[in-house]
C-alpha cells in the first residue's frame, strides 16, 4: 500500500484551511506513521482479528503478506486493543493528513486503527465559532433517532487521547452511550460506549429561528455567511472571497473573538442537544 503522498492524504486542513475538513480515509485501515494499511475481512470479528496486508512500510518487519490487526499493533511495540477506546471522529479527525500533523511532534511511531461506522440519532452541523487557523469547523449535533450517518471511529490509547484533548481546545470530549446514539461496526457489532468531541460554543445557525447549518464544504459556508452583513463589516476581506476572509481571520485573533460574539449576540448559536 502506498504512503499517505502516493495517496494524496498528507495534506492538512491547518496548514491548508479551505480543505476543511480534509481527506478522509476511504476506508477501515491501520495508520501506522505516515502509510495506511487497509483492513479486510471486518465481517463478524473483532477489529483486533480484522486482517490487513502489511507487504510494504513499516509492518514488513511482521514477515507475512497478512496479517491481523493485533498482531501488527504487536510488531510495532504499540497498545493492544485492549487498551485502546474508540473515539469517533466528527471532520477533520478522520483526515489521516491531520492526524499526521497533531501527532508530529509523537516520540514513537503513530499507530492508530480507524473503522467506519453508522451512528444513528447524530449528525454534522458547524460550530459557532472560527478556528485558529481560520476555517468554521464541524460540530456533532442530536438528530432524530432513526437518522444515519456514516463517521469513523480512531481507537485511541490513553497517550494518543491525552494528546487529542490537547489539540480541541474548543471541544470537550463526552460519553456516548448506545442509549441515545446508536455506533455500528462494518462486522455489525454496535459499540455499547464510545466518546467524541462536542462544541463549547453550539452549532452555527443563519438565523435567530432558523436551522442549523449542515456540514458542507467551507467555500459554500463562507459564501453563506458573507451574505450577513455583520460579517462584511467585520470581515471586509470576504469580499475578496472565501479564502481571503479565512486567512484574514486566521492572522486574528480578535476578529475571531468578534465573529463568535456577532454570533452569540445575534442568537446565532444554537444548542447541539448533546451537551449536559
């Protein structure tokens, strides 16, 4: 399997912000530094039985064309699956090219198995609020219960997910049960527990009575929001389009303070439901 650049997957949102939320990985897989080994044969196992071909990169050293998750997690000195909990990913969590640049600085390999999954009573909004490097990020929000989603699931160790709450600031991680969200493995086993990243600031709105803005692409958002005219005002660049009005508030920290106030103030930011 090639690296993540034969792939076109090193890119980062962060460094790149219009490419919010980034490449995702297409599929289940094993990241093991900065290759991708897809899994196979996800039906009725355990992700820590799931094989993958390791005949390239870092898991040559296993010696075998094929091989299970476990035993690669084993070959390359990292945590069990034991030790690992799932942590679903809502935007840029699931681009193995950000995942790269949240875990530069990590002393030893990054390992992290990723699984798609279906989740039942979610779905993606923006958050009220401009991130540091100037993008309007992704935000889970409660939906009804019989709405699906297809999201990705990072099994993180206790390091890896200290280092992840590091990296969302805007964010807290919460608890999800099966009770009000349903998390379905591609082997049909449902997760009875899992966490993810909920928004300290709500979820996006354009209007005080209007809806939540779904997740899109963020040209189309600021195109949206460069139709409210408190956003010309503080964002006068956004006349020059979606990428002028997202470098100018990355460079600034106090416009990104005043968007999310305009936003509060104007009862911009609505509840996501999930937050206690």
């Amino acid at each position: 399997m090639p690296s993540l650049r034969d792939l076109g997957l090193d890119q980062n949102p962060i460094e790149q912000p219009l490419s919010y939320p980034g490449r995702s990985v297409p599929g289940s897989c094993l990241l093991v530094g900065d290759w991708l080994y897809p899994m196979l044969d996800t039906r009725g196992n355990k992700v820590a039985q799931w094989s993958i071909e390791d005949n390239e990169g870092p898991l040559s050293v296993v010696g075998r064309r094929r091989c299970t998750v476990e035993m690669a997690l084993r070959a390359m000195d990292a945590a069990p699956m034991a030790e690992r909990r799932p942590v679903i990913a809502v935007g840029s969590n699931a681009a193995p090219g950000q995942l790269a640049y949240k875990y530069a600085s990590w002393p030893t390999e990054r390992v992290i198995p990723v699984t798609c999954v279906k989740v039942t009573g979610l779905t993606v909004a923006h958050s009220a609020h401009v991130s540091k490097p100037g993008y309007v990020p992704y935000v889970p929000v409660r939906s009804l219960p019989d709405h699906e989603v297809e999201l990705h699931v990072l099994w993180l160790d206790a390091e890896q997910t200290r280092r992840m709450d590091e990296t969302e600031p805007n964010y807290r991680r919460l608890s999800l049960c099966s009770e009000n969200a349903m998390v379905l493995l591609e082997s049909g086993d449902l997760l009875p527990t899992a966490t993810l990243y909920v928004g300290r600031w709500g979820a996006l709105r354009l209007t005080p009575d209007g809806t939540r803005v779904r997740a899109t692409i963020q040209a189309r958002l600021f195109t949206l929001l460069n139709s409210q005219e408190w956003f010309q005002n503080v964002v006068p660049e956004s006349q020059d389009g979606p990428e002028a009005a997202m470098s100018a508030l990355g460079h600034d920290a106090e416009r990104r303070r005043r968007v999310r106030q305009e936003i509060a103030q104007r009862r911009l930011a609505v509840s996501d439901d999930l937050s206690t």
